[in-house]
C-alpha cells in the first residue's frame, strides 16, 4: 500500500493543480506503523477517506482503514456527518464496524459534539461505542471545556473508558493545542494525555497516530490491551477455606502527538502525523502516519 501511495503522488499533484478554490470533494490516501518496544511488535497498515461538502453545513465522510498485527489482519469503514448547531455550535456523528479480525469492533458509533458558550468557550464532550465479536463493549466518554481564538484553539476533557464483561473503568485525560483555523490551509497540532485508558481508547484500528486523521475518535481494542498476561493475583484465606480473585492494576499512561497538515498546492496537501506514548512497567510506542489529500 505504501507503494501504491509513492505512485499515486505525481498524478495526485497534477490534479490538484487544477482544483478550484472551494473544493466539493476531498479524497486521502495514506499508510501508518506503530513500533512497540515489547513482543507485540509491529502494528501497520493503510487508510483511505474521502469528505463531499455537499452543503455548508459539514462534510459527510467515509473513511477505511486496514489494519495488520501479528494475530492477524482486518477493515474498519466508517461514515460520517458534520452538521452546525445554529451559529456557535456543532456536532459530529459517525457508524460503521470492522471485518476480518476479533481485534476490530463490528460495530462502532462516535458522537462529538461542542457547544458554543460564546464565540470565544465552547464545552466539549465525546462519546465512543464499541462491540466486539465476543461480545465484549467498550465504552468511551469525554468532556472539558474548549476555547477558540482567531489562529489558536485549546481543549481539555477528561475521559472515562468503560470495559464490558470485565466491569473495569479507567480514568484518562487528553489536551489539545492547534495553531491554524482552516482545516484545507496550513494548520499544526499538539496532543497530549495522561492517566489511564488513554492508549487503548485512542486506537482507530491499531494505529495512535490516525485517531484524528480518519476516525475523529477511539475504537479501542475491547479488552485493555496486556490486561490477561498482566493482572495481579489477589489470594485470601478466609475461614472457609481459600479463594482467588484477580483484580487489574493501576498501570499509568502518556501520550504526546503531533500532527502537521501541509498544502503544497491549492488542491493537494500532505499530512504528517506522529505520536509516542507509554504505559508505565510495560511498553513504549511510536507510531507515523503520512497521508496525501487531494481537493477537486
């Protein structure tokens, strides 16, 4: 796939040379890796999306990812709509599912929504539904206020990820800086998380580093990621006899992602994302995703 998108650039440049200014249709082509420092290995894959501003309200999208890991290969597709709530406000909703591998959800629901409090604060909140072949859920709730100005925008929510048989619940925050207002012009960047939670929830289809690229959310991996080989025996001995009980520990995460979105014509831009995260006592990861888009 990644020869596939080297191909692709030259025709891709001629195109957008001849995009007009307001495009109605933007087209992505990209491919990803994630490097774990444990025996998971490689994660990689290919993604490809596409966004038809069919009315000024927001773009519908369609985005497919696939995804390789070591336990076997899968798609995940996703449609979605971007619709404005009167002149402060927005929401985003998206459905889909995955095939081909137990890792990916069959089916998936993502909610975004931010209310405008005045031009400048708006409150953010999130949510992610996830079910797995097994039957398995995963559930994703964010909110936090966010903040605008004319180039920079800021948001900080706090995230909760709800795991379902397991009945675990982890606790995670996620920080947002962005320098560029236009979303087809030059535009930079930075996240940040910490806590618990953060890393499984902000897996599209095994990639940290396309949570905003494709899928505007988390899928998840279901169960936390590690969580049967690493869980801590709790044994007790009461006076009718001896019981076990296993109960998750308190393992901590960061994450630090950056992503650059770069126009190289008025119709064809690249975008550069990249992030490391860490989870304390287990594993580190780099992740790279390099996309190419085309506006006609």
């Amino acid at each position: 796939m990644r020869t596939l998108a080297l191909a692709l650039l030259p025709a891709l440049g001629l195109m957008a040379q001849e995009s007009p200014a307001t495009p109605t249709i933007r087209m992505g082509l990209g491919t990803f890796t994630d490097q774990f420092s444990d025996s998971t290995g490689t994660w990689k894959g290919w993604l490809a999306n596409a966004e038809w501003y069919r009315d000024a309200s927001g773009p519908w999208s369609l985005s497919v990812a696939g995804s390789q890991r070591p336990e076997g290969r899968g798609t995940l597709a996703m449609l979605g709509k971007e619709t404005a709530v009167g002149d402060l406000s927005w929401l985003w909703v998206s459905a889909g599912g995955g095939s081909g591998a137990d890792f990916l959800p069959t089916f998936r629901g993502n909610l975004d929504l931010s209310l405008g409090l005045d031009t400048s604060w708006s409150l953010e909140v999130g949510g992610f539904y996830n079910r797995f072949r097994d039957n398995s859920t995963t559930i994703v709730l964010q909110a936090g206020p966010g903040w605008k100005g004319e180039v920079w925008s800021a948001s900080l929510r706090l995230q909760q990820v709800r795991y379902a048989p397991d009945s675990v619940t982890e606790t995670g925050y996620l920080f947002d800086l962005r320098w560029g207002a236009h979303n087809l012009k030059r535009w930079h960047s930075l996240r940040l998380g910490w806590g618990e939670g953060v890393l499984d929830a902000l897996q599209p289809s095994g990639s940290l580093s396309t949570v905003s690229t494709t899928f505007y959310g988390g899928s998840g991996s279901g169960r936390r990621r590690g969580a049967g080989g690493s869980t801590t025996p709790n044994t007790t001995t009461p006076t009718t006899g001896t019981t076990t009980q296993w109960i998750y520990p308190s393992v901590k995460e960061s994450l630090v992602g950056m992503t650059h979105h770069l126009p190289i014509t008025p119709g064809f831009a690249l975008r550069l994302d990249a992030s490391w995260g860490r989870r304390e006592g287990q594993f580190t990861v780099w992740s790279g995703t390099v996309q190419t888009l085309v506006s006609f």
